[in-house]
C-alpha cells in the first residue's frame, strides 16, 4: 500500500514538471491559480489589492468540475488610478539614492472586483505565491511580498487583515476608515494612512452641532465602514444634544424596492439635514432614485467617501447636492504623477488585458471592432482618471508606499549594522511589521508620517463644501479643517462666511425637531419621543432660565424675584408703608389734623381757662391729656417710612408710653368724679386724699410703670428692622420685629389694663346727677378705645405687610379721636355755642340723667 502512494505521488510530480525528494507531501491546486494583474518582480516585493472592477460576476459551483476563473466587469477608472499611483512611488523609490540604495523595489496588484471573497483569495496568494504545486517546503519560505498596500474598502480590508494577520505580514490600507480596525488584538499587523472614522464620526457631530442641526437623519452604507461610522457618529451625537430621527442602511447590490424605501423615509422626514455616511458605490443607486424623484431642500452632509468625488460633481442630474459639505483627507500635489499617468499605454505589456480594458473604457471604444487604435491621447482626456487636482486618496497610496519603503530602510540598516548574514535570512513581514510600528519620516508635502499603538495616524481632514466656480463648473471649496493633535476646542476651524448651503443659499438651513425655547421658558420632552422633541414651558414665578434651549428653571435666591420675562433675578420690591403712598399720605393728613384739633382745643381752653368748665375736674390734667392726646397723634407718623432701628424702637415705646399717659390722665379725671360725688356725702373727707397733687402722682406713677417696662425691653430685646421673606414670594416686607414678644404684649396690656380700669370707673360714675356729668363722656371714650383696640389684635395679627401698620396706625389714630371729640367736644361746645351754660350755677346744678 504504501509502494503504491509512493508511485502515484512521484506520477504527480512528473505531470506538472516539478521535481521535489519522494519524501516531501505535495498538493496540488484544484481551482485557478490567482494572478496578479499588475506585477514587476524585484529585489523585494510588495503587494497590493484593489478594487479595480466595480463587481464581480460570482456564481455558484456545483463542485462537479473544476470552477472557473471569477469574471471581473466594469471597470473603476478611481481605482486603477490607485494602482498606478502605487506603481508611481515605487519607481521613484527605486529612482532614489537616499532611500533604499542599492534595492529595488517590485510590486504584485490584484484585483479584488469589490468582493471579500476575491480580497481573501488575493491575499492568500501574496502570501504563498500562485505555483500549482505546493509542498512543505513552502511553508519555511518567506512569503512572496514584505508587505500588502489595500483594500480601499473596510470590509475587504477586514476580511485580509483577519487572514493574513496571524502571519504578521504587515496591511497598510489607504482608503479603509473603520474604527473597527484599530482593534490591535484582532488586526495585530494593520496599519493606515487615513484616519479612522473614530475620529471623523465626531468631527461630524461637532459640525452639526455647531450649525444648530440638532435634528437630522442619517444614510449608511450597509457595510463595516457605514455601520460603525454611523455608530460611532451616533453616540458622539448623543453627547452633543443631537438626535437622529432616522437612520437607513444600503447596499449597491440591493434590490430598487430598499432605495425606495429609503427615499420614502428620507421625504415623510422633517429632518432637513442628512448624514451621509455612505461609500461612494453605495451612494449612486440612491442618488439615482431621489434625481427621479426630484428631492430637494436637503443639506447634505458627507463623509470622505465621496465628498470630494468628482463623477458625482459632474453629474448634472446630483445639482441637489450642490452646498454639501463634510470632511475630506487632506489634498496634496504628487510632482510628476500627471505625467505618469498620461503615459501609460496597451503597447507597454501587449498580452496584460487589463492595461486594453483601461484603454477602452477611458476613450469609449474598442479595439475588437477597430474603435481604438492606440493612437489616442491620454494628456488631451479629461476625466477622473487624468484630473490630478484632487489626489487625496491617491496621496494615501502614495504614503502608504513610502511608509513600507522607510520600514524596508530602517531594518536593512539595524541588519547591515549588527550582522553579515544575508537579507533573506532576518527580512521577514514579522520584522517589518514591527518595525513599522515605530516608523517615522517626513514626506516631500511636509506632513510627518507615524503611527500610534493602534496603526492609526494623526487624524487631519479637510472640511469642504460644494461650491460653483466663477466658470460655471463645481469646485470642492476649502472652507475649514479638523486636527486630532490640536487641543480639542481647537480641533475644529472653519470660516462659516466662506460656506454656501443647500440650493446655493448663503441662508443658514434649519433643522431641529422643535423651534429653541427661548429665555424664561425650559425645555418639556414630549412623551414617547426624542429628548430633541420638546415643549417649552415658561419658568413658575421665582424662577428664571438665562440661556436658550434650557433644561431647568433655576429659582432665584431669597432677596431676588424673577421679571417678567422670567430671564433675569432682581432684587425684590421692598414693600413698607411709605410717606409717598395714598395710604400714607392720608394717615399723615389724619394726624396732623389730630394734632391741629388738639393745639385748637388746648388753645381754647387756655383763653377760657379761668372759665368754670375749664376749670371744673382739674383743669391742668385736661392740659395734660391734650399734650398726651398730640403725642398719641405725633407717635402715629414714626410708623410710616422706611423701619430703621432707631423708628423701630421709637415706634414701640413712644406709643406705649404716650397712651399710657393719655389714659393716666383719664382715669384720673375719672377718680376725681367719682371722689368729688363721694366727698358730698354727710360725714365725708375722701377729696384731702386725691387732691392736686395726688393726681399729679398718679399719672406720673402710672406712666413711669410704662416707662420703666419700655426702658427693660429696649435693653433686653429691642425692636429691629426685619425683612420677611415668608409672607410674600415675590416681595419682600419691611417691619419691625418686636424682638421680645413679652415685652411687646406686656406694653399693650398694661395699655389695655388702664383702659378697662378707666372704663369700670367711669361707667359706675355715669349716673352721678350733675348738669354736665363729665364721667359720661368718658366712658363713651373709653369704650370706643376699648373697642378699637379689642378689634385691632385679630386685624394686627392678620393683615398683610404694610397694612399690619396701617392698622396699627388706624387704632392709634380712632382711639386718638375718639378720647378727644367724646371728652372735649362737649365742653368746646359750650364754650363756644352756649357761652350762658358757662357758669358755676350751671356746673352745679342737679338734675336727673337718664342711664345710658
């Protein structure tokens, strides 16, 4: 049996011409070996992979017969410029005597046709070369290229760094933007020259939320670069107050019903600004359907993928996207390049069929019906493949080259400096890639090339709006720029003036779910629907809100009060009765018409004070009682103004003091009628014990007792301006605080104390008999007073700010009146009208009173 295994494998070998010892294990490959479409091999090779067809024509294989080749179709004039950009570097490389001397490099292009199947395959064959015949020998060999430049897409690019990854062979890719790829862990050998959409996912959301774009939609590709550009576009957003009202994902080879769809979604949106972050292939189906349609009025918003793509400029039937802007890889000049690219001709590799099929394609003919015949010329065609105004992703290319080159360098220097063994023996992808890792060099544009821990290089974009040129044509203006290695408020510039917006207007669009709560009003989320979506409700009294857009009412602080606009705290209305008020004016006028009628009353009295009505119960405690009476006037005004400390306590004290005396002097007219009766009585002498002087005591006695309580609450607890805060929300009141409660109460009801004694009294001497029986007159006083005063505690204790004062002052001044028309009415009135009652006879005469 094993003879036999021998004999068939040694039968093998001779079929395909190889010859290899009968011991080694060979196999041989069933499918079609994967060629390069574009190779020149040299000292050292470098691989490349892109997508130089748009698509490819996969079938399915039945595994019957051998498959065959995979046809390619539709060729991407972009993307072979990619390649020949890649060929361009390694030529000036090899053209150099500073980097590289002494080596030449080669270059291996494949054609991945857009698909992730073709990528992996084209991979593989970098890796192991495209013999028919392999054996174990191969595998102690070095793989066929140093390095892969590519894919252009992120899930290409994701699929070969996945494959080729676990055999350190270094990735540079030049148009793959997925953040997904700095996963060092799962791509530990990839390396870029663009920056990772990491960073232009929130270059994007800085953007929109600068222009006041809280509320937009979005459109991805369908893809890893589209998904976690969205993604991470999506939670930058989120932490900017941006929301997204939709977000739809396609795919180029989606059927028309999901463009559809999407346009259904884009046009019942009332998001007039949309995200695209979307590959320029996926782009184009959808553009399609909206020029249909005839969708307009959208700001469009772009990420690199195709904001800078001139097909897409050029196309009349896109006008809508006119005023697009989003961020683009920085622009560079390539010296030289143009010339390049115009030279390449079929007769350069006659049997390369790629090289006819770019022929073909560029001038619209065809050499198997003698359309083309190679005389045409490439420097005289305008198109995307000679314009070399725009080489942003073509510099990519052109980095990622010299990036592997610089690498190649450093290790070819370390080797020839610390060792005489050969190259082939150290130079491996496993040494490139790390020393790749740490590479370092400046580029002829200036731009100093490195990688961080991730592959990724410093994240610089240019940020572009679509403008028309003074020609008529479309210009890709730079209106700005985005760097990663600036702090971050200083990342993102740009000059808004400079910018023209959807339709070609110089108007700033709008986009937001709900118009900006202005100040004075907060933002309430409408329920079941984004935070973006809000109501504004106006801040409650007391509180205000200064900015726009804001989330919460603040409450003012306690001396403060909001205005009417609920944007600002001022000071609060300081309320106290003022001498400018009505309310104050007519108190004041009531006293000093009190006083008046006090000084005129005493001042009759002292031109009839010889006059026995005058003179009848002691004229000189009438005189009192009037001076009393005008300070009981006069104490009123110190409750009106402005409380400071020293009205606070004259207030208090001057009130309880003064009325003291008023009602000393009453009572001790009272007592005086009631002894001038008793003193009638046979065998009487109660008058030698309350004469003059007597009466004199008793009102100075009585009045010091006030005096003295006054003088111990001033001391212990004075009164003090108070402003109280609890009464009013939105003002404040000025009082007095009595300080010591006791004290306060003790003075008013001493007060009362006397009024009730005076009242007793002169109630039992009202049926006295006498003509005028004054004793009368006072206990209609007193009993006013009693009254007024009984009534102004609960009116006191309930009333509101400045009228507590006002009530304060009315008892004052109705008790004031009342003591001073029911005492000396009567006797002005004789005085003055019945002049004939003014006799002793009259005053002594008896007569019966009616009770009262």
């Amino acid at each position: 049996m094993a003879k036999r295994t021998v004999s068939l494998l040694l039968l093998l070998v001779v079929v395909h011409g190889v010859f290899v010892p009968a011991s080694t294990q060979v196999c041989s490959l069933l499918g079609q070996p994967a060629f390069p479409v574009l190779s020149s091999e040299r000292d050292i090779n470098i691989g490349a992979i892109f997508s130089i067809h748009r698509n490819a024509l996969l079938k399915m294989h039945p595994f019957t017969s051998k498959p065959k080749p995979t046809t390619c179709v539709r060729l991407n004039l972009r993307e072979f410029k990619f390649a020949q950009t890649f060929i361009f570097a390694i030529e000036e490389i090899n053209n150099s005597t500073q980097l590289l001397p002494g080596v030449s490099l080669g270059y291996k292009i494949y054609d991945a046709c857009n698909s992730i199947d073709l990528a992996i395959q084209s991979g593989m064959a970098l890796m192991n070369g495209y013999e028919e015949i392999l054996s174990d020998i191969f595998c102690s060999r070095s793989p066929a290229v140093q390095a892969i430049v590519g894919e252009s897409s992120s899930s290409p690019t994701t699929a070969l760094a996945t494959v080729v990854g676990p055999f350190n062979i270094p990735v540079i890719s030049h148009f793959a933007t997925c953040a997904c790829l700095s996963n060092r862990k799962r791509y530990p050998s990839f390396f870029r020259t663009i920056p990772s959409d990491y960073y232009q996912s929130r270059a994007l959301a800085q953007l929109v939320k600068y222009f006041g774009w809280t509320w937009v939609g979005t459109v991805r590709s369908h893809s890893d670069y589209g998904n976690n550009g969205i993604a991470a576009f999506e939670e930058a957003a989120k932490q900017e107050g941006i929301c997204i009202e939709y977000s739809e994902a396609v795919l180029r080879t989606d059927p028309q019903e999901q463009f559809l769809k999407t346009l259904e979604v884009i046009k019942k949106g009332t998001a007039r600004v949309v995200v695209a972050f979307i590959s320029l292939g996926d782009f184009v189906p959808l553009l399609n359907v909206i020029a249909e349609h005839n969708i307009t009025g959208i700001q469009w918003v772009g990420s690199e993928s195709w904001i800078t793509s001139r097909n897409l400029a050029e196309t009349k039937e896109y006008s809508f996207l006119f005023g697009a802007v989003g961020f683009a890889v920085v622009n560079a000049k390539l010296v030289g390049l143009r010339e390049f690219l115009v030279n390449v001709h079929p007769d350069q590799e006659l049997k390369n069929e790629l090289l006819k099929e770019f022929w073909e394609t560029a001038f619209q003919c065809s050499f198997s019906t003698s359309g083309c015949t190679g005389s045409e010329r490439l420097s005289e065609l305008q198109n995307e493949y000679t314009d070399v105004s725009e080489l942003r992703i073509e510099y990519k290319v052109y980095t990622a080259v010299y990036a592997v080159a610089h690498t190649l360098h450093e290790v070819l220097k370390d080797f020839k400096s610390s060792t005489n063994s050969s190259k082939g023996e150290l130079l491996t992808p496993k040494k490139v890639s790390q020393y790749m890792r740490d590479v370092s060099f400046t580029m002829k544009t200036g731009e100093n090339i490195l990688f961080d821990v991730s592959g990724d290089p410093v994240a610089r974009y240019d940020l572009v709006n679509w403008q028309p040129a003074e020609d008529g044509s479309l210009q890709f203006k730079h209106v700005g720029f985005y760097d990663s290695s600036l702090p971050s408020e200083q990342r993102l510039q740009f000059n808004q003036e400079q910018m023209l917006w959807a339709g070609k207007s110089g108007q700033l669009p709008v986009s937001v779910c709900s118009e900006s709560c202005p100040p004075g009003t907060r933002k309430a989320v409408q329920k079941g629907r984004p935070v973006c979506c809000y109501d504004c409700i106006p801040c409650a009294e007391g509180e205000i809100s200064n900015g726009t857009d804001s989330s919460d009412c603040f409450p003012c602080d306690l001396e403060y009060w909001s205005n009417e606009s609920k944007d600002r705290c001022v000071l609060k209305v300081v309320e106290f009765l003022s001498y400018t008020e009505i309310m104050g004016m007519v108190l004041c006028i009531f006293s000093f018409i009190g006083v008046l009628l006090t000084a005129m009353v005493s001042f009759l009295f002292y031109l009839h004070k010889e006059t026995p009505i005058v003179r009848a119960n002691n004229s000189e405690l009438s005189f009192l009682l009037l001076f009393s009476l005008s300070l009981c006037f006069l104490c009123s005004l110190t409750f009106i103004g402005r409380p400071t400390e020293w009205s606070c306590m004259l207030r208090h004290t001057a009130f309880g003091i003064t009325f003291v005396l008023c009602i000393s002097c009453v009572l001790g007219k009272t007592i005086v009628v009631l002894m001038a009766f008793r003193s009638t009585l046979p065998g009487s002498n109660v008058m030698k014990w309350f004469g003059p002087v007597q009466q004199r005591l008793s009102v100075v006695s009585l009045t010091l007792i006030q005096a003295i309580a006054c003088v111990l609450w001033l001391t212990i607890s004075p009164p003090f301006p108070y402003m109280n805060l609890s009464y009013y929300r939105e003002k404040i009141i000025l009082e007095c605080n009595v300080g010591s409660t006791l004290g306060f109460w003790a003075v008013l009801g001493y007060t009362g104390m006397l009024s009730i004694l005076c009242f007793v009294l002169a109630f039992f001497a009202r049926k006295l008999p006498d003509n005028f029986n004054e004793a009368k007159f006072i206990t209609f006083s007193m009993l006013i007073f009693c009254a007024v005063w009984l009534t102004f505690i609960p009116a006191y204790v309930s009333s509101p700010g400045k009228f507590t004062v006002a009530v304060e002052i009315f008892a004052i001044l109705v008790s004031s009146f009342g003591l001073l028309f029911c005492i000396f009415a009567p006797k002005c009135y004789i005085i003055l009208l019945k002049p004939e009652k003014n006799t002793k006879k009259q005053m002594m005469g008896k007569s019966s009173s009616k009770a009262l």
